[in-house]
C-alpha cells in the first residue's frame, strides 16, 4: 500500500486509535510515577536493556545494538499497511522530530549526544527492505526503517512490553492487519529502554519530556564508574571525530 494512500485513511481514521493499541506489561522494571515532571512520559527507574539482534534497515544496511551507542532513540514498532495507528504515530514523530529540530536540539549539547527515530516493522513477511525504503521516508527521510525475521524482531519486542497479533484477513492470506502496541520507547545512548510515551501522543508535550529526561539521565550514561561505559562512550566520540 502506497504512503500516500495510508495517509488519506490516517486522515479519515486518525481518531481511532483503539485499533491494536495497549501497551503489552511484559516488563517488570519498577517505573518513575512523576506525572508533574514527565506528564507523557512513564519513565524507568531500572531501564531495560535491549538484547543482542540483527536487522536490516530500509537501506539494506545491518542495525544491530552498537547502532544505540551514544545516541538518545525514539522507538516505535508499526507496520507499513496499518491503516490509522502508524501513520499517524509517524506523524506525531516527526512532528517530535521537527519540533527539537528548529530549536537546534537534535543533539544534546553538554555531551554531544544526538537523537535518532526508529520503526522496526511487526510485519517482516509484508515489509521488505523495498517497502520500507517507499514508506519510511515518505514521512521523514531522517526516520530509519527496519526488517528482519519474524523471530528476531519477538525476540526485541517482548521484553520491551511490546504486544502484537496477526488478525486473519477476509479476502487472500496475505489481506490481514496486525494488532500491536501504539506506545513510542525511548532508548537511552546504552542501548536501554528508559521510558515509554502511550498513546495518545501530544508532540510538544513529549518533546518537553525528552528535553526533561535527557537532561537527568544523559550524564549517567556517559559518566559513571563502569569503566566500560566510559569505553563505548570515549570510542564513540572518537569516531564522530
């Protein structure tokens, strides 16, 4: 299905978000209730780390963990023929995107760590490498798109909390939707979910979260006693050089 043709139906659909949408309570990680500091955000006191996988992304190129380091990271799991939930959750990031964009905060400034927007697709049969390369940046072409199979890409999902099903279409066994979580993750620069945003999503109110959470916990990430975080960290910066 064609971007712009999902997009209409987001239009017509964008208040329907009940389609697939719960956030799956998969992880046991205690979270920070502080409606007053995060109001969108539910943050984890113990972040939950992402385990080791390999993807694809839209370009064909391989993803992997190390593609966290030293990077703050929207993440969202939708998939390419959603009528309603995904595009619009893509908007509403990039609407996130745009808004740290023109203030020139895509990149924290005390440690130089910058923001990346990620979908990995919960339909890998459908979305091929091909696919998200037409429909990824058809909502911004800075958002990475990735695939892989279908059990790598539970194996990511499930601790994460994320929850989806593949409900049977009416008509050919390709003609189904997918049930899935609607919430946006935030992965720390260490590879670790350290909140989630659940629908619905208010752009600017997330952005003044982000702002808010990347503030206390970015030190933590690059300066700590754990000499290997000081590691990843420093090669890091080596590398930007």
């Amino acid at each position: 299905m064609k971007p712009s043709n999902i997009f209409l139906i987001a239009i017509a659909g964008a208040l329907l978000l009940g389609l697939g949408v719960w956030f799956g309570k998969a992880h046991n990680s205690p979270s920070v209730n502080k409606a007053d500091e995060f109001p969108s955000a539910t943050v984890l006191e113990v972040p939950v780390p992402l385990l080791q996988f390999s993807l694809s992304d839209h370009n064909g190129n391989l993803f992997t963990p190390n593609n966290f380091t030293g990077k703050w990271t929207f993440m969202f799991f939708g998939y390419t023929h959603c009528p309603d939930v995904c595009p619009t959750t893509l908007v509403d990031m990039n609407n996130i995107y745009h808004d740290l964009a023109d203030k020139n905060e895509l990149t924290e400034k005390k440690f130089g760590i910058s923001t990346q927007f990620i979908f990995i697709t919960v339909d890998p049969e459908r979305d091929t490498v091909n696919e998200l390369k037409e429909y990824v940046p058809f909502f911004n072409e800075r958002f990475v798109g990735l695939t892989g199979d279908a059990e790598t890409i539970e194996s990511i999902a499930r601790p994460l909390g994320i929850a989806y099903r593949r409900v049977p279409g009416k008509n050919t066994s390709r003609d189904y939707l997918v049930d899935h979580s609607a919430s946006i993750l935030l992965i720390d620069p260490l590879g670790r979910m350290r909140a989630v945003f659940s629908p619905p999503h208010a752009p600017k109110t997330i952005a003044a979260d982000f702002r808010n959470i990347r503030e206390k916990y970015t030190e933590e990430c690059c300066i700590s006693g754990d000499e290997k975080t000081e590691t990843i960290i420093f090669d890091y910066r080596k590398e930007k050089k």
